[in-house]
C-alpha cells in the first residue's frame, strides 16, 4: 500500500492558451484539477508532493487564489522541468498524473498534451507516449 507521504502528483488543468481559439468556454479544467489535488491532500499526501500547475480564465483567477496549494504556470517548459528536475530523481510509493485541458493524436498514433503556451504556430506539448516510456523506465522510481 502506498504511503501518503510517498505519494507524488502532477496535476494540470488548462483552461485558458496562448491561442485564445483553444480556450475552453465557461471553464472547468482548473477547477477539475483544483479538486483534485484537494482530493490527495485530504488523504495525506504533503503539499510539497502536489506540483499544480494552471491556467485558468480570468472569471475563474479566485479558484487559486483560495485554494491554499501553490500554484505554478501550465507552461511546456515549466512541466518538463518538473518531470526531469522534480519527480525523476524522487523516490516513491505512487505517482498521480491528472490533466485536464486539451491534447491530440497525430497521424502516427502519438499522443500529445497541449500546454497553456501552445498556439498555431507553436504547438508546445507533452508527448504523452515518451512520458509514459520515461515513467515506466529503470531511471524513474516511482511506479
């Protein structure tokens, strides 16, 4: 059973983009992850383990600032940093990844996450398949 304490999340919600066309109307993918990441804090899980990371509309700007959580940005720059810099040389029971927000499969079948910075001429994402590779490695020690 995993321990609380060596329990891990990486909680997206991404609601507002780069490509304002993208935005996801009336909301809903910050507060999503918002309850989520609650959900893991409420059963133990320390603050400093839950990495949040946002991008919200401006109508929905009072759902972090009450939240209690530090919230970091959705960027592309600012996930990968936490996947190499954070959770790979962390030891650990169990790792939670939530995303809510936008994301696609190209023609290859690869799957990606788009982040807050994405827009049409730059599609920042997160290859999901080489997350999932990463994860499932003999570098990463966290199941």
């Amino acid at each position: 059973m995993a321990k609380p304490e060596r329990t891990f999340g990486l909680i997206v919600g991404i609601e507002k983009y780069h490509e304002t066309a993208w935005n996801v109307t009336g909301g809903g993918p910050a507060d999503d992850a918002l309850k989520f990441a609650h959900w893991l804090h409420r059963r133990g899980v320390p603050k400093e383990n839950i990495r949040l990371c946002l991008s919200a509309l401006e109508e929905n700007h009072q759902l972090i600032g009450e939240c209690g959580l530090t919230v970091e940005k959705a960027t592309e720059q600012n996930i990968s940093d936490i996947v190499t810099n954070f959770l790979s040389p962390k030891s650990g029971d169990l790792l939670y990844i939530f995303w809510a927000g936008h994301g696609l499969i190209t023609s290859e079948r690869e799957r990606r996450l788009l982040c807050a910075d994405a827009n049409k001429q730059n599609w920042q994402n997160l290859d999901f398949n080489s997350l999932l590779l990463l994860l499932g490695s003999d570098n990463f020690q966290i199941p």
